[in-house]
C-alpha cells in the first residue's frame, strides 16, 4: 500500500492541509481585525466555494481523461498564490478576493489526491486504502490551526501566512518531482482506476453526466458529504469567534480545539477503513453522524471551555471520521465505473455547497438570532444528511453493506 505515489500524494496532502488548517481560525479573526461582523466573516470563510463550485465538475472529467499529476501540482501552486495575497492583504475585500481564488487549487487538489489514491486500492480494501490516506489530510489539519494559534500568541498573522507559503511551495514541488504520472497498482485491474484512453470509442462509453447524477450511490454520498460540511462550515467559522471573543480563550486554546478534533478524526481513520470494508456501512455512518450532531448541540448551551473540548475533540472529531470514510470508501467503489476523478470532483461540489451553506447561512442565522443558534441548526442538518444517505444508499445494498 505504501508505494512511492501513495506516499508522496499523502505527505503533499499533509503540507496543503497542514498550511489550510493554519488559516481555519485566522481568517474569521483576521476579517473581524479589519472591522467585518459575522456576516462578513460569514462571507470571508466560504468564498473559496464559488470557484471551486463553478470548476469542479469540468477538471474530474478532464481528469479522467488526461491524468491527474499536472492538475494536483497546479492546484497546490495556487495556494502559493493564495498565501502570499493574504499577507498583503490590508482590507476585508482583499481577504475574501484570495479566499475565492483559492477555490480553484481546492478544486483541484483534494478530487485529484482522492482519486489518484483511489486508483491505487485493490476492491475490498477501499476503506483501508482510504482511511490510511485521510490520516495524513487530518494530521495537517490538525497541526495547522494548533501551531497558528501558537504563532498568534507568541508572533504576528503575517509570519503564519509566509509559513503557509513555505508548505504550499514544498508539497508542489514534492508533487512535480517525485510523483509518478499514473498510479500504479499489480492487484487493481478496475477499467476506470487508470487514465482512460482517448479513443473515439472511449468517448461512447463514457457515462453521461445524466448517468452519474442520477445513480443512487452517487447521490447518497452527496447528501452526507454535504451534511457532514455544513456543519464544518458552521464550526470553522464561528468556533474561534466563540472562544475568543465570547468566552474569552486564547487563540492557542482555539487552535487546540480545532486541531484536536482533527487529530482524533485522522487518529481513528485506518481503523475506521478497515472496519468499513468489512461491517454495514450505513451503521457507521449512523453512528458518527449521532456522535458528530451531539457534540454541535452541546455548543449550542455550554460555556465552559473544557466540555467544549471534548465534545468537539471526541463528538466531532470521531463522528466525522466516521462518516467521512464511508463517504471516501462508497466514492471509490462508485468511482470504478462513472469516473474516479469525476466522481471526487462531484464530491468537491458537495463540500464546497456544504461549506457555502454552513458558513454564509450560518452568519445571517448569527447575524438575526444569535451565534449559538447556528450549532444547533448544524446539527439537525447532519441527521438529516445521514437519513437521505440511507434512503439512497439502500438502492445498491451491495456496495453499502
């Protein structure tokens, strides 16, 4: 499993996610520094969804088709870009204009690594293979909003924002140079794992975009991916404002809750892929939605930091690995017949949609009936992502269960 290309997308990942969850819960303060309120912060978060909403579905399918090594390193150099127009950055306009433009490398990256990784796995070990990748995605992010907390404190945001360029100019060179063009599997034999030729023939029996829209599967993951990013968009938007200027903690403490919960996610990922391999899918999925909806509605009355801790740390984190994994795992399996990279490039939108709604809704919500309100909402919205999961997901039993 740990070959050269699993290897070099996963530690490429690490650094991306590592300088993303960096700018987690400095761009909510930042924005606020420069006077914007929660609707403004609302804004500032989700904007990378625009574009990545408007590109995603275009660079799976030319994915598909032309490899995805090209497409991984040019989205990583954009957040070089991204990181060195925040540093410039002296208005909230310019803020939210790099936060938009690095929607295309979120685009980019996150189907292109998930499929590349997906083409790898032998069928049957899709969850192994998976989680074990989406170890070093949360380890980054939660290493990143841990040590800008730390840099906050002790330094400026400005120095946080050059590190960030650092990371994001080592993982496009790491992906440029040592990475193989297309993946490379002896047990994988999938038609769809691999780059498909061009061939006239190749275009007939390519799935039509009503095909893979309307398949099920497909469907089922959506709703739970975006449900699960909903509330993701909710907590990275307003748990910093929460702590810091509600309840009064410091920005290390902020980054402590936002990176624990990522660390017990990343913690518990191989476990999870090997036991979604072999047990129900919809009774993992279940129980991390549970866990992941329980921790948001104890944000919604509690104001002792430590409770919110482990609710996050433990609720959140371990259900949203939970449910997180299933969706990766039933991505790969569907992905081997409509498109590895085109369907991971449907679930970018969902994320991205997911974020839009969580963030954007959630600062009107703030805005007209309180922060807290946004939480509880978030957590109605992950139950309900979860029961159109199952109900759509019961339609191709053998793939779920």
């Amino acid at each position: 499993m740990l070959s050269r290309g699993f290897l070099v997308v996963g530690l490429s990942m690490m650094m991306a996610t590592l300088g993303l969850g960096a700018a987690t819960p400095i761009i909510p303060i930042f924005v606020g520094e420069m006077g914007g309120d929660d609707i403004a912060r609302g804004i500032a978060y989700p904007a990378f969804t625009v574009t990545q909403l408007a590109i995603s579905p275009f660079v799976g399918r030319l994915a598909d088709r032309y490899g995805r090594k090209w497409f991984l390193a040019f989205g990583l150099f954009t957040y070089v870009i991204t990181a060195m127009g925040w540093f410039y950055s002296d208005s909230v306009l310019e803020i939210v204009f790099f936060r938009a433009f690095s929607g295309i490398g979120s685009a980019l990256i996150f189907p292109m690594s998930q499929s590349y990784i997906g083409a790898l796995a032998p069928k049957g070990s899709e969850g192994r293979y998976m989680g074990t990748f989406n170890l070093f995605d949360f380890v980054g992010f939660g290493l990143g909003p841990l040590l800008a907390g730390i840099l906050r404190d002790y330094t400026s945001i400005d120095l946080i924002f050059l590190s960030m360029t650092v990371l994001f100019a080592l993982a496009t060179l790491l992906v440029a140079i040592l990475l193989p063009t297309q993946p490379q599997s002896k047990k994988n034999n999938n038609s769809l794992a691999f780059i498909p030729s061009r061939s006239s023939e190749n275009e007939h029996t390519r799935p039509s975009w009503s095909q893979i829209i309307k398949n099920p599967l497909v469907q089922a993951i959506f709703s739970l991916r975006a449900s699960v990013s909903v509330a993701i968009g909710v907590s990275f938007t307003f748990i910093p404002v929460l702590l810091e200027e509600d309840l009064g903690t410091s920005s290390t403490a902020v980054g402590l809750l936002i990176g624990g919960q990522q660390f017990m996610g990343g913690a518990i990922q191989p476990l999870m892929g090997i036991l979604a391999d072999k047990y129900s899918k919809q009774l993992i999925a279940l129980i991390g939605s549970v866990l992941m909806a329980s921790s948001y509605w104890v944000a919604t009355f509690s104001d002792t930091y430590w409770i919110l801790l482990i609710a996050f740390v433990v609720g959140a984190g371990l259900g949203s690995a939970m449910s997180q994994v299933v969706a990766a795992t039933n991505q790969v399996q569907v992905g081997r017949s409509l498109g590895l990279s085109t369907v991971a490039s449907l679930q970018s939108m969902a994320f991205a949609i997911g974020i839009l709604i969580g963030s954007a809704g959630g600062g009107v919500v703030a805005q007209i009936l309180g922060r807290r309100f946004t939480f509880a909402c978030a957590g109605l919205i992950i139950i309900a992502g979860y029961l159109i999961y199952t109900a759509r997901s019961s339609k191709n039993k053998e793939t779920v269960s």
